[in-house]
C-alpha cells in the first residue's frame, strides 16, 4: 500500500481541487479521487502508461493510481472576472 502524504490525505479526504495548466489560462476541477493499487487499476489506466510509456504495476515500491471524477469545471482566459466560466456543474456539461 502506499504510504505518500497524497495518497494517505487523500484516503481520508477524497474531495479534490485541481487547477490546470497556469494563472492565465485556467481550468479548475472540482471533484472526487479514487485511489487503486496498481495491481487494481481500472482498465482505462493504460493510457497512462502508453502516454508516459511507465507501468507503475512493474515497480517494486508500491504506487496507486489516482482518478478525479469531476463534478465541477471552471475555465476562464486571462481576466478571472467573466460570466459564464462554470462549464460542469454537478457533474453535467452546461450548454
């Protein structure tokens, strides 16, 4: 099991806030983190490891994957002040 400050924070605590990429060009995730060992990883997890070309699964030390589902996704360019920046509320595209 691992034992990482993510990974034990996020088992007690799975709500998540994430914000990609930088501070002019934002998305921020709101959502919810699952945690699996990497022996239990979903099978969507490898395209993880075709992107980075990195099985985890192969390690001796152990790591997890980690899936966000969001449940609400802001993004905004440059100016933070614009209606209409909530693109998922609830876990549903709006418009």
């Amino acid at each position: 099991m691992c034992t990482s400050a993510t990974a034990r924070n996020l088992r007690e605590e799975p709500r998540v806030r994430l914000s990609l990429p930088d501070t002019s060009d934002v998305v921020l995730l709101h959502g919810a983190a699952e945690l699996y060992p990497a022996a239990e990883a979903p099978p969507e997890a490898g395209t993880f490891t075709t992107k980075f070309a990195w099985n985890p699964r192969t390690e001796q030390t152990p790591h997890v994957y980690l899936r966000v589902q969001p449940t609400t996704v802001r993004a905004w360019r440059g100016v933070p002040e614009l209606r209409g920046r909530v693109i998922m509320r609830d876990g549903v595209w709006v418009g």
